[in-house]
C-alpha cells in the first residue's frame, strides 16, 4: 500500500535499525533522511533507481511537499529519523501536515541513542534500590523547555537522567544538577553512541563539565547522570543477590 513510512533508524550502527525499518527501506522509492545525524550506511539497501534526498536543507512545506507528492503517485515514502522518532524528531509536526492531505502513514520505531548510550555504558538505568525512573530530558535553549520541567526542578528526583541536545552547554546543565544531585553523583557522556567513533567521558557532578571540555565534546552526544551508572555499582547493592533477599519479580 503505498503510503509514508517514518523510521527510526537507530543511533548510528547500520545494524541496529529494526527488520521492519530495513525492509521499507528496501523498497522505497522515495528515502527522505536528516543527514546530520542518520548514519547513510542504513540506506545501503535501498533500491538502485529509489530517490535519496538529506532534509537538512529542506523546511517542513518541502519535505511534506515531497512526500505527498510520493504517495499521490502511488509509491511508498521512507522518511528516516535517527534513533527513535518519538523522541525529538520533530515528527507531530510532519504527521499533522500529512492529515491536513489525508496521507496515511506509519511510525516504525528505533533504537533510541538513550539505549545506545545504555548499552555503551553497559548500566542498567533502572537499578533497583538505586533508581526506576529515568528522565529523557533536555535544557532549555533555542526551543524552550516548560517551566515545570526545568533541569533544575527535574534533578529534585534524583533520579537517572539521559540529558538530549545539552552537552555544548555543560557549565549550565551542571549548574542545575547541582540543585538536585550531590557533587559526587556519578555522570558520563557519550559521544556518538555505536558509531566507530564512539566515545565515554566518565565523572561526577563537581568535573564532568572540563573533562569534557578537555575532551572537546560539543555534539552528538548525551549526558547520563545517577548513581545507576556507576561502573561497579552492583558491588554495593549486593545483597539483591543474596539468597536471604526475598523479592517476586526479578526481570
Ligand atoms: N531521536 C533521536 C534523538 C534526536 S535529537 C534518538 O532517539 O536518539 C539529537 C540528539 O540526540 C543529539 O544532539 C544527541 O544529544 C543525541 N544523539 C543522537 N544520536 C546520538 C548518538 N549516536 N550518540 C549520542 N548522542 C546521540
């Protein structure tokens, strides 16, 4: 059926977009993509003759332009986001822009660059008796945050962070941090996630923001914050293991 298609194509590494989001790729015709940030190695499938267009030029009227256009011809429109779409891809916008035309379409999901990071960091967010919550979460900039969700106000929780859009501005993350989080609370960066230049800058509140002014992170990257990240920090909640600890529901 031909319709559009938006895809979350995973944080970087060509082999961590799903089955389904390479599959439509596969038989696109037309693959819109945000250069900046989709590895193109995920368009490797395409078909030889599917049209191929970066959006990074292009405004919200082009790309919707293109995409109707697509589908009125009867063919199926790949609009590719990085990681998962439903975070920061500024897809509402997109879909409401496509109901006005009466298109159809179909979120496929991604492995957001949350998970990657995750998995960089090899931590477990939501460790028990440490925390289970996580907060996705940006600062306020260009596109402002609601007053009620500021950095400041959200690190009240104590909770795991994974901070978007934020590491060019680390003095003023870590200055809200710190409202909310002791000085030793533990805090990595990383860069690029699954990408062959991936990289971790580990610290805590009181020096993550030189280190990674040292290590000249300024994009593509993400802040984790919370005890949870710790390297080693099962050692000190042990006794989840212990045979005496009684509990239902270990996942
Ligand atoms: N939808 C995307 C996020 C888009 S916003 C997702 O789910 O991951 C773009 C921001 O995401 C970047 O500024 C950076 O903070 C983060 N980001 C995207 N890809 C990344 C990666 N591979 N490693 C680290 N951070 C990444």
């Amino acid at each position: 059926m031909s319709q559009v298609f938006f895809i979350g194509a995973g944080p970087g590494d060509p082999d961590l977009i799903t089955v389904k989001g390479r599959d439509i790729i596969a038989r696109a015709d037309l693959i819109i993509y945000a250069g900046s940030l989709v590895n193109p190695a995920v368009l490797a499938v395409a078909r030889p003759d599917a049209r191929i267009e970066d959006s990074a030029g292009m405004d919200l009227a082009r790309t919707t332009e293109l995409l109707v256009g697509c589908v009125r011809e009867g063919k199926v429109a790949a609009r590719v986001h990085t990681g998962d779409p439903s975070i920061y891809g500024a897809i509402a916008e997109q879909m409401a822009e496509l109901d006005k035309a009466g298109i159809g379409y179909t979120v496929v999901p991604g492995v957001s660059s949350a998970f990657a990071g995750a998995a960089a960091l090899k931590c477990e967010l939501t460790l028990p008796e440490v925390s289970q919550t996580v907060i996705l979460t940006r600062i306020g900039g260009r596109t402002p945050v609601p007053e009620k969700e500021s950095l400041a106000s959200l690190a009240a929780h104590g909770a795991t962070m994974v901070i978007f859009l934020s590491v060019g501005e680390m003095d003023r993350v870590v200055e809200a941090l710190r409202t909310g989080y002791t000085d030793d609370t533990p805090v990595a960066v990383v860069y690029k996630a699954s990408w062959p230049e991936e990289k971790i800058v580990r610290g805590t509140i009181a020096d993550i923001a030189s280190k990674v002014e040292s290590a000249g992170l300024a994009k593509t990257a993400l802040i984790f914050v919370g005890r949870a990240i710790a390297p080693g920090v099962m050692q000190a909640y042990s006794k989840l293991y212990d045979s005496e600890f009684r509990h239902g529901y270990r996942g």
